[in-house]
C-alpha cells in the first residue's frame, strides 16, 4: 500500500480523534465545569495579592483578603439566588394562574363561560418549564460552589510556583509567551465583562424595582450572568422578568419591561461594550458564535459562559502547531492589520485543501487502476 492510499487514512482517524475528544469532554462536563471555572476566576484574580503585597501587606494577608472577596461575594451571590429560586418555586402557581387569566383577557379565544372556569387551572407545560430551568439553575449553583472550593486550591498554588526561569524555561521562548497572552488576554475579558455586567445588573434590578416587579434582585443577578454569554445572553435574561411582569401587571408593563432591557442590555452589548473591549482579544464574531454553541453543547451551562476564553484557549493552541497556525490566523479578528500574514495564511489553507483534494483523488485513481 503506497503513501498516497495511506494518507486519507490519516486524515479520518484525526477526524474521529476530534469526535472522539469532543465527546469524552462531553461526558465528563460535570467534572472539567468547576475546574474551568476555577481557573478562570483564578486567572482574574491573580493580580489582586502581589498589588497588596506592593502596598505593605504581608504575602498571606493578601492571599487570605483575595480568597475572601471571592468566596464572600460569590456566596452572597449563591445564597441570594437559592432563596429567590426557592421562593420563586413556590409562588410559581400563582403566577401561571394569574398569567392564563391576563391571557384569556387580552386574547379571548373562548365563550365568556369556559373563560371564567379557565384561570383556575393551571397549565402544566408552564409550570413543567418552569421547574426544568430552576433545577438547571440549581445545578448551576452547585458548580459554582464547587468552583468556589477548587479555587481556593489554585490561587495558593498559582501564587507559591517559582517564576519560569527557576523552572528551567526559557521566559523569552514562543510558548511561555503565548500562555502569558492567553492569560492577559483572559484577565482583561473577565475584568471588563464583570464590570459590566455589574452596572447591567444594577440598572436592570433600578428599573424593575421602579417598576415594582417581584424578585427584582434575582433578575439583575440573571442579567448580571447571561452577560457573559455572548450574543444571546440578554436575550436569554430578559425573557423571565417579562413573562413576570406580564403576569402581574398585564401586557402594557410587560412591553415597558422588553423595550426597558432592549435599551439597557443592548444598548451596553452593541454600543458601550465594544467600545471599552476594543479589538485586543482579536477573535472574528463569527467564531465567537460557532464557539458559543460548540462549548455550550460540550460543557452546558458552564461552556456558554466560558466561551469565549476557551475558544481563545483552543486558538493558542492551534497557533503552536505548524499544521494549524494558518487557520488560526484566519480565524482572528485584526481587520487591516497583519493583513499580508492572513493572506499568506489562506493561502496556506488553500494549498492545504489542494493537497487533500489531490490525495483523495489520486487514491480513487489508483483504487480504479486496480479493479
């Protein structure tokens, strides 16, 4: 058998050997989500011990206060939506009651008679929807706990290895500084993104209270998180105020709700975001919306909203192999500049493919050759 017969066999069992990797991370997501996690708040917090160590503090007085602020603004954040889920849960019938009788009103699509025996029941696909996303907002709570505990690990361990050169490593070599980018790169996202996510939270949770929705602080929490999903995350967010506010008020103060986080949340995604992100990451909004669906389906939950450092994660990776650096670059957002290396790179891509198109059909040529 010659080497051009052999070489489609190489490419289908790297093929499988992706399927293969992607579906191992799928099956043991409940694992690898709270050490992800851990690691990437771990990432961000990282700084905060040396800049109080620079201050005068003593090493473990930093190490101790940075734990702290974590695990106490994290837990607050826990307990907060374990009690509103909790309360939530059980005031979840009244709601849907009073939400098919705002229904049967604003959308009357029986007799007078059927309409007034109708609110007294309560639809059980809404009520069934409904305890599904608290149980996954459960479980999301109890990885984040666990997140919690594993971090507490890696900031000391983080903060106790030697620097690379008592490792033996060369600080100036193409790797380290690559795992130096990717985590700058990690540390600005996650800084900025909480930021903002925060003052989202904030002016959500003003605006519901003024409007006085129930569990306002609870949906500024959401908003708060599904800010860190890109693309749909307020999307995602806004839809359980609005059903609640329609449920309590009716269809007016539900539409003032959609249009009130249209302009909050959108507006800080579309206008204000980018503006403060700028374009350091380098990643094509296209590939953050392909990686979006890819982490979710691998991790769930955890995967969306950790997209985008671990698409930025995979591109560091693919940016070390010679046989993957092309399309790395490709799939990098720089606009004008290094705009001759993206073209050298697709040219590469190019030839890449014609190389796969001349093995394939060489191997059918030889195959017809033989019969």
């Amino acid at each position: 058998m010659n080497n051009l017969s052999v070489r489609p066999i190489y490419y289908l069992v790297g093929v499988a050997s992706i399927f293969v990797i992607m579906f191992g991370i799928r099956a043991s997501a409940y694992i690898l989500n709270p050490i992800l996690l851990a690691a990437v708040i771990t990432i961000t917090i990282l700084p905060i011990p040396s800049r109080l160590t620079k201050r005068g503090l003593p090493g473990w007085l930093s190490l101790v206060l940075s734990i702290l602020v974590v695990v106490v603004a994290l837990g607050l954040v826990i307990l907060t939506v374990f009690f509103s889920i909790s309360k939530l849960s059980t005031e979840l019938p009244q709601y849907t009651a009073s939400a098919s009788q705002q229904a049967a009103v604003d959308f009357p699509t029986t007799t007078e008679d059927e309409t007034s025996a109708q609110p007294a029941e309560t639809p059980a696909p809404v009520g069934e929807i409904a305890q599904s996303v608290i149980g996954i907002i459960v479980n999301l709570l109890v990885q984040f706990g666990m997140a919690l505990f594993i971090f507490i690990f890696m900031i000391s361990a983080a903060i106790s290895l030697p620097a690379p050169s008592r490792l033996g490593l060369d600080p100036t070599s193409p790797i380290i500084g690559r795992v130096s980018a990717l985590t700058e790169n990690v540390r600005k996202y996650m800084s900025i993104l909480t930021m903002v996510n925060f003052l989202v939270g904030l002016g959500n949770t003003i605006f519901l209270l003024i409007l006085g929705v129930d569990f306002a602080l609870l949906w500024g929490l959401l908003a708060w998180f599904m800010g860190y999903i890109p693309s749909i995350g307020f999307m995602i967010a806004m839809i359980p105020p609005v059903l609640l506010a329609y449920a309590q008020y009716g269809l007016e103060t539900a539409l003032v709700v959609l249009f009130g986080y249209i302009l909050i949340n959108g507006g800080v995604q579309n206008f204000i975001q980018p503006k403060i992100m700028g374009q350091g990451l380098k990643i094509s909004p296209v590939v953050v919306f392909i990686g979006l669906f890819v982490w979710t389906f691998l991790l769930g939950g955890i995967g969306a909203i950790l997209a985008v450092p671990l698409t930025m994660l995979v591109l560091i990776i693919m940016e070390n192999f010679e046989g993957t650096r092309s399309i790395a670059v490709l799939l990098r957002y720089t606009g004008e500049e290094k705009k001759e290396e993206r073209q050298k790179a697709a040219k590469d891509v190019k030839g890449l493919w014609g190389k796969v198109k001349g093995v394939v059909s060489s191997d059918r040529d030889t195959n017809d050759d033989v019969e």
